[in-house]
C-alpha cells in the first residue's frame, strides 16, 4: 500500500502547477463547472487497488448516477481559474480504479473545491495518458539520481519527503 502515498504525492510534485496552456497541449480534457448535490456521496472506507499497474488510492466521495459510479475528489481552499493538472491525474487514477474495481467505466470525475464543483471527462486520451504517466514514473523510480524539478522552497515546505529528501530547498 505504499504506492498510495507515492503515486498521489508523486503527482502533486510533478504537476502542481501546470497551466492550462500546457493542459490542453497535453490532450488532457476540458473541465466543466457543475452544480452538485452532496447529500448523494457516500465515503469511501477502504483503498481500492489495481494489481497490473500497482495502482491504489482512495477517492474521498463516491456517487451513484444514472447506474455509473462517480468518483469524487475534494480539495481544500478555493478553486483555481481551472484544476491542476496534478488533481486531473488524480482524479483520473480513481476513475480507472472505479472501473476496474466496479467494471463500470465512470463517464466523468469530479473535483470539489470549497466554492467549485468541476467535472473532469474520463476520456480515453486521458486514460492513455494516466498510463503513460504511470510508467514514467516506474522509471524514475528505478533511477539512482533524480533531480529536483523546480525552484520553490514552499513547495518543499510542505512536502512529506521533506526530511529524507537531499534536494529540499526548506
Ligand atoms: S522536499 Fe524534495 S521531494 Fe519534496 S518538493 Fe522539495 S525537492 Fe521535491
């Protein structure tokens, strides 16, 4: 269960500032506001996990709609202009989790902020992508000397491998 932590943080740290210039350039998909009614979502207790990517996580809420089920993953703080696309790749790893875990494909994913609902296309440009993203980061891992991808010692600050990390710039 270790990939838990890695996976999701891996994706903050590599794409927490992402444009939506480069977003789009990437093929991921377009968000959309939406309006959602939080009484439907129903806590998730347990990780859920896919052995042939050794893929888990847990997203916070799941909805049930139309017979799909929704993941939905909840940001604190107020919403950006458009998601990050960090919390794109999360949302999209519990949609491919949903899927294989419930076989049923969630159409969409949705991203709560505290003042924004944004609903995220599960498409499968953006699903290729999740994959290939997973396997670059197999590949980093099995790299002796990776290098610090930015300049931001706030972002260091409030990383969880801060302490064990020798690149920290806090
Ligand atoms: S502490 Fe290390 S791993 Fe964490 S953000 Fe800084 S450079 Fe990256």
């Amino acid at each position: 269960m270790l990939y838990l932590a890695l996976v999701l943080l891996i994706f903050a740290l590599f794409f927490f500032h992402r444009s939506s210039t480069q977003r789009k350039q990437a093929g991921l998909p377009g968000e959309r506001i939406i309006y959602t009614d939080t009484r439907g979502w129903g806590k998730v207790e347990k990780p859920l996990f896919y052995p042939p990517l050794e893929l888990t996580g847990k997203p916070d809420y799941l909805v049930q709609q139309n017979g799909k089920i929704i993941p939905v993953e909840v940001k604190s703080g107020r919403a950006p202009d458009a998601p990050y696309v960090s919390h794109i790749y999360q949302l999209a790893a519990y949609c491919l989790l949903v899927e294989k875990t419930y076989n049923t494909r969630p159409p969409y994913g949705i991203i709560h902020y505290e003042n924004r609902d944004f609903a995220i296309d599960y498409t499968r440009e953006l699903e290729s992508a999740l994959i290939e993203l997973l396997a670059d980061m197999r590949e980093d891992n099995l790299k002796r000397d990776i290098r610090r991808s930015h300049e931001q010692a706030s972002r260091c600050k409030r990383c969880g491998f801060r302490n064990a990390c020798d690149q920290s710039l806090a």
